[in-house]
C-alpha cells in the first residue's frame, strides 16, 4: 500500500457537464460537497468528468462550452477555495487507469450495471464506452487514492463496482489502491419540477419552466415560482402527498434557509406568502454566486488558469499510483524506462 501523503481524508466527486446547473444540482450535490470540503479533516477532489459525457451521443462545441460553464459555476459556488477543481481529461492517467481496470474487470460485470440496461443494452448503436463506463469511473476514484465518495442513489452500483475492482486488484497483484466507501447523502433535499412536483427538478428537462437555473435572474426566478404549481388552500403542509406543489415549496424553502420543511413554512400564511418567500431565498442564495459568475466569465483566462492549478495539484500523485498499478500488472513503470 502507498502511504497515504496526509491523514486528512479524501473524499472525490465526479459531476458529468451536461446541461446547465439548476437548484436541484446544487442543493443535492453541490452544497453537500462544499460542506464537507469546509470540514478541515477532509481534502476534496472535485472533477468535471467530461471523458463520460462522451458516452452518448454529444456535440463537441457544445460540451466544450458545457464543460467550461460548469467549471466556472463550480468555482462561482466557492469550491475553488475549499477543494480542488480539475477537469477529467486534463488528467491522462484517468483514461489510462480506466483501461487497466478494464483488465480487470468483467464483461458480465458491465453488462448488470441498471444504468447500462436501461440507457443502452440491446442497442446496437449504444457507444462501447457506455458498457465501459463504469471503469472510467473506477478509475476516476481509485487513481486518487480516494477514502470516501458521496453519492447518490443512482451511483451506488457503479461505486460498488469500483470497490469491487480496487479488492480484486489488490488481492490479485498487490496493494495499490485505497478501498473506498460510499457516504450516502443524508436524506439531500429532492428538489421537484415546480410545474409538475411528482418528478425531479433536471436541468435538461424539457419544459424549463419548472426548473429553476443556479444562473436565472432574480425576475425570471420569481416568475418561474409564482407560476409553480398553484394550490387554492391557504394553509400550509410540510409534507402531505396530496400536496406536492406546497410541500416542494417548504422543502425547497427549508433547504435554501438550513431549516427543516416544517420550520421553514411555520408562521407563513398562504401559498402566496409561501411563494414570495422562496423567491427571497431562492435570489438571496444565487445573487452572491451569480456575481461571482460574471466576474469569473469575464476573465476565462482566470478560469483557464484555475483549472490548470487544479489540475496540477493531482497529476503528480495520480502518475505515482498509476505507476504503481503499471508495475503491480506487470507492465514497465518509469523508472524501468
Ligand atoms: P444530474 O444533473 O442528474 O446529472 O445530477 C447531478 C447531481 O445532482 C446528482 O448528485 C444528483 O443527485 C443531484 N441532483 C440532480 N437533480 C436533483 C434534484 N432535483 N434534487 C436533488 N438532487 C439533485
Ligand atoms: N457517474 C457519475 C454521474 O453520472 C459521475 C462520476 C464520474 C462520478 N466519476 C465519478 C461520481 C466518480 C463520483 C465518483 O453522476
């Protein structure tokens, strides 16, 4: 095993850049990694994992500005102060590892993984690199010797495969990698759609009047909530199911405020009130982040530069393991170059 360089705890995550970020994004990923990169005993490695968003069909100018605009939220959301920002495929070792892995893992593996059966199995136009993918992924978190990575419920097979691989390997060739371990978010905030609250808040839905974008200016934001769901009852419910107009209000409410749903609408009367105050907090939450946007737009040389410190804190590290994979496989390292 490598010596681990510190005994902080390394906790990775991966957010693919697609679409642009809406309120569920950052309240259900983005805030819980500023939390937890704001706790001096974890060192938090934050990836924009451009290499998977090429697993399906994609248009390259369109991911290049997707990649860039996520990057630079990231940064406007305060991550470049607290963790390390980087993107994927300014770090080769990624797509290397990825392949090493693959050497190690199963084509029957690959095959079980939901999201392959459900996104592309049977297809025969499917591109390879979505049966791969999670490999890809793997690598992601096991070249940086990662201790533990949130996630949602949808990445929970995907990392399962991974600490899967890390034990085989280990047990195979030698102790290379770190095991890592999932932390199930505790119960994120789900944000809905505010013009149809049974399903998720996503920031490629069709209808974007129900989703409300981290960049949405303050108007637009308050026209977009006055429009949700309209409930004629003037009292107010955290969490009855026959109201899920209302109760997404209060969660969303209870969220941007740090409170719980039931706090959050205790005291309000009616859904306008209800409405008027989500759009305060909604806009108090992303005036801060949206100025810190244009600034950082403004100067994409700043962002450029940005990234490349990013990234330049992991490559050393990342070659290292990668080196040590190399060797424990069998292939030549560099120092027998
Ligand atoms: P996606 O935009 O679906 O690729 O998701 C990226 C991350 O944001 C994942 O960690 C999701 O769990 C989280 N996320 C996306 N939409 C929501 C939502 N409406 N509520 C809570 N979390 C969300
Ligand atoms: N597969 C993840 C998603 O679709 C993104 C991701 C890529 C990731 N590599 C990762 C997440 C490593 C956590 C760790 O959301």
């Amino acid at each position: 095993m490598i010596d681990s360089p510190s005994l902080r705890q390394r906790v990775f995550t991966g957010l693919k850049p697609t679409g642009r970020l809406q309120l569920g994004n950052y309240l259900g990923a983005i805030r819980p990694v500023l939390d937890l990169a704001a706790d001096a005993a974890n060192d938090v490695l934050v990836c924009v994992v451009d290499l998977h968003a090429l697993t399906v069909e994609h248009d390259p100018a369109r991911l290049r500005a997707d990649t860039r605009e996520m990057a630079t939220t990231l940064l406007a959301c305060g991550l470049d102060a607290s963790a390390t920002l980087f993107v994927q495929s300014a770090v080769p070792a990624h797509t290397e590892l990825s392949y090493l892995l693959e050497c190690t893992a199963t084509y029957g593996e690959m095959q079980r993984m939901v999201q392959f059966k459900e996104k592309g199995r049977g297809n025969p136009s499917t591109r390879l690199s979505l049966l791969t993918y999670p490999a890809l992924m793997a690598a992601d978190i096991l070249l940086h010797r990662t201790d533990v990575v949130p996630v949602g419920d949808d990445q929970r097979q995907h990392l399962e495969l991974a600490i899967a691989l890390a034990r085989r390997f280990n047990a195979r060739y030698g102790e290379v990698f770190t095991v890592p371990r999932a932390a199930v978010q505790p119960a994120a905030a789900r944000v809905k759609d505010l013009r149809d609250p049974t399903s998720k808040m996503g920031k490629s839905g069709a209808d974007p009047s129900g989703v409300l974008f981290l960049m949405d200016a303050a108007d637009t934001i308050a026209a977009k909530v006055r429009r949700a769901v309209p409930d004629d009852d003037p009292s107010l419910t955290a969490d009855d199911p026959a109201r899920p107009g209302v109760t997404n209000l209060a969660v969303v409410l209870g969220a941007v405020t740090g409170r719980s749903a039931e706090q959050a609408v205790a005291g309000l009367h009616g859904a306008a009130a209800l409405k008027a105050a989500v759009t305060d907090a909604v806009v108090d939450l992303l005036e801060p982040l949206q100025r810190r946007h244009r600034e950082l737009a403004a100067d994409p040389d700043a962002v450029t530069a940005l990234l490349a410190a990013g990234a330049g804190v992991v490559l050393d590290e990342a070659s290292h393991t990668l080196d040590a994979a190399r060797g424990a496989m069998g292939l030549l390292t560099r120092s027998d170059r």
